[in-house]
C-alpha cells in the first residue's frame, strides 16, 4: 500500500482542484457520477497491470473494447433475451483475444509490443469491414443497465469495480501474484528457479482480456454504440498504469497504485475539461506523463533501469 501513497496524494489534489472548480463535485451524486465515468479505464488498468507488470505490453485492449460492444449491438439488436447469452459471448471473445496474444508471445517468441499492434490492427479492420464504419444494431436496456443503472444509490459500474479490483488485489497477493512478480523482475532466473513463465504470462494476457470485455460492457452501457468507443483506450490504460509507479520493464508495482493512476488519469481530464482546456490535449498529456514516468526512473536508478526480460523464453 505504500507505493500507491504518492498517486494517492496526487489524487487527492485533484479531486479537492475538482471540489474548488465545481462544489456539487463531492456530494454523493457527483462522486459516484465521477466513480462511474472512470470504472471501465480503472477496469482496464487493472488488466493492463498485470501484462506490464510480467515484463510485456497490450496494445489491443482499445480496439477490442470497440470490436465487443460493436459485436454485442449487432447481435442483440433490442432484443432483451439475447442479453445474457452475448455477454458471455464477450467475455469468452476476451479471454481467447488474450490467450492468443499470449501464445504468440510466449510460444513463437514475437515480442508483445509487436503481436498485440497487430492484433489491434486485425480488430480495428474486422470491426470497420463489419460495419462499413457505421456500427449497425442495438443494445438492449438490460445491456446498458450495467453501465447506466444502479443498484439503489450505487451504479452498478462502481459495484463491478469493486469486485474487479477486489479479484486483482487477491490474485497479486496469491501464489500467481509473486510468480508474476519474479518472472517480470527477471525471466530468465525466473525460469531457472522453477517458475512457469510463459504459463503466468500468458494467464496474464488473458487477464487483460477479461477486464477489456467487461470495461466494453460498462462503455457499452454508458456511452452506445460508435467505432470509435475504444479509440485511445490502450494508451490511456498505459498511462494509468505508469503514472502508478508501475515499472515499465515489469517486476515493480502494485494493483492498488495502477488503479489509483487511472483515477488520477481520469481526475486530471476532469480538471481539464472543467477549466474548459480541449479534450484534444488528452493524449498530449498522456505522452508526457509516460515520458515523465519512465525519465524519473532512469534518473532515480540509473544502474539498474534496464530491461529485466531473460534472452531465452522458457516453456511452460
């Protein structure tokens, strides 16, 4: 919990900037209207965490986000009783998404920042030769009550939260949290010692997998359906997760601090927009902050700011 105590102050800041700016920001409906706008990046975050923090990169969380809810309008298309079944469509399309980013990386040995550009690249031109670029169909009212409905005062996205960063907390402090930890800290000596690196990498991928299906299914609901939904979302997730502390090279961080950097990240366009700065300098800032992120750290350790990763993949 220590590392995430400077995002926290950080956070902190901006939320009281945002009170000052805005004073029906911190009255329930303002902060659980804030709480719901950030859960499907903090959601995001959280995956994006756990691929970083094995030594690799998912570029692709963005566009499969577009390609779910696009697949989920079109195949609800209204109608109330296909709901269910399509949402577990999405989370299967999520996990075999990660668990082919996986493969690729561990077993044919491409790096990550190459096989899920590509993978992005598949999505966006699968999407766009779907849809002709205009997104067709509807989702139905029980679909986008998870991303607009609430169970009594609280949203459901912020319920989904909780359990989302609840699972990701318990999976890092659990027997898979310290292989992931080791393996992104140095892979080889990883390997040596035992551990099932490609296994935990690609449990990894798939991870992040699952919380872009289920931050579709937020976004889905609280924003409809367009192409361009994800659009930036893998960049946004980055940012998050570096503004966190998290080590880019792997092997350094912890989930709390990834998600408290994406409401950090979610804060500061709040701040932004409300001091009427265009929402075209987003990706500006997060360029910046990554730039930032990663310069401290070298300077902060320049001995030992080098990639971790081992030369040899080891099998599973």
């Amino acid at each position: 919990m220590k590392r995430a105590l400077p995002i926290l102050a950080v956070l902190a800041i901006l939320l009281a900037a945002i009170a000052v700016a805005n004073p029906h920001f911190l009255e329930p409906a303002g902060f659980l209207a804030f709480l719901k706008r950030a859960a499907p990046l903090v959601i995001l975050a959280a995956g994006q965490y756990f691929v970083i923090v094995s030594g690799e990169f998912d570029l692709s969380v963005g566009s499969l986000v577009t390609a779910e809810v696009v697949i989920a309008a079109r195949l609800i298309d209204g109608e109330e009783s296909a709901t269910w079944p399509v949402i577990a469509l999405l989370i299967v399309v999520g996990l075999l998404v990660g668990l082919v980013n996986g493969m690729a990386t561990t077993k044919l040995r491409v790096p990550s920042f190459i096989v899920t550009l590509g993978m992005l690249l598949i999505l966006s031109g699968a999407v766009f030769l779907w849809t002709g670029g205009a997104p067709r169909g509807a989702l139905s009212e029980g679909f986008r009550m998870f991303g607009r409905g609430s169970l009594g005062p609280v949203p459901w996205s912020v319920l989904i939260l909780l359990a989302m960063g609840a699972a990701a907390i318990w999976l890092m402090r659990a027997d898979f949290g310290k292989t992931l930890m080791a393996t992104g800290d140095n892979e080889r000596a990883a390997a040596l010692s035992g551990v099932r690196v490609n296994r935990a990498k690609i449990f990894a991928f798939m991870l992040s997998g699952l919380a872009a299906a289920v931050a579709a299914i937020l976004l889905g609901g609280f924003a409809g359906v367009s192409a361009q939904v994800g659009q930036g979302l893998e960049f946004s997730a980055i940012t998050a997760v570096v503004l966190g502390g998290v080590a880019l090279g792997g092997g350094r961080g912890s989930v709390p601090a990834a998600m408290a950097g994406a409401f950090t990240l979610e804060a500061l366009f709040t701040l932004l927009n409300l001091y009427g700065i265009s929402g075209a300098l987003e990706f500006t800032v997060q360029g910046v902050i990554i730039i930032a992120a990663v310069a401290a750290r070298a300077i902060r350790l320049p001995r030992t700011f080098t990639p971790r990763r081992g030369d040899a993949h080891a099998a599973s």
